[in-house]
C-alpha cells in the first residue's frame, strides 16, 4: 500500500476529480479544446500531486507537493466561476462544487501544516 491510499484528503480529490470529469462532459463542443480540458487537468492534478508528494520523499518535498495541489484546487474554482459566466454550469452545481473544493483545499492546507 502506498501512503497516499491511506489519506482521505487523496480519496477526497479523487471523487471530486471523478464528479468533475461528469461535469465537463456536459460542456459544448466550442469547450472541448479550451475550459473542458483545462478544468480537469486541474482536477485530476490536485490527486496527483497529493499521491506524487506522499511517495517516499521528505517532508519538506511533500509539502511543496500539497502546495502545488492547493494551487490546482484554486484553479479548478477558477474554472467553475468561468463556466458559470459562460452558462456551463447552473449556479446550483457552481455552489456545490465550490463549497466540496473550498472544504477539500482546507483539508489539504490542515495536512500541510500538520507535517
């Protein structure tokens, strides 16, 4: 078993990963190549960084890792807000994804700080 299976913050990260991914599917084809890619590279990148950081490094490299997923977490935020002013997303999913990335990001700054 590698560390990162056994943080939540990483399970967390990968369900909303896997939410998202359902969410830019829905976009429409003038997406495809600009906010739809873009909103999930930043997804799948906040697990990623948690799983590559965790993988036998030092503590100070995880962090930077957890850094780097915080920074992700903000753009995927970023992204909602862009798909919401241009009618993506209803205000309904722009609200629950914000509100699971924001709790998400908090969890992911109390790990950083508790290393």
């Amino acid at each position: 078993m590698f560390k990162f299976e056994s943080l939540r913050v990483f399970h967390s990260a990968t369900q909303l990963a896997t939410e998202i991914d359902l969410v830019r599917r829905s976009f429409p084809d003038r997406e495809k190549y600009v906010l739809a890619p873009q909103i999930q590279r930043a997804a799948d990148s906040v697990a990623l960084n948690i799983a590559e950081g965790s993988t036998g490094q030092s503590d100070a490299e995880f962090k930077r890792f957890l850094g780097f997923s915080l920074r992700s977490g903000k753009e995927v935020v970023a992204c909602l807000e862009l798909a919401r002013k241009r009618d993506l997303i209803d205000q309904y999913q722009y609200d629950k994804y914000y509100v699971l990335f924001t709790e998400l990001i908090k969890s992911i700054q109390h790990l950083r700080k508790s290393i």
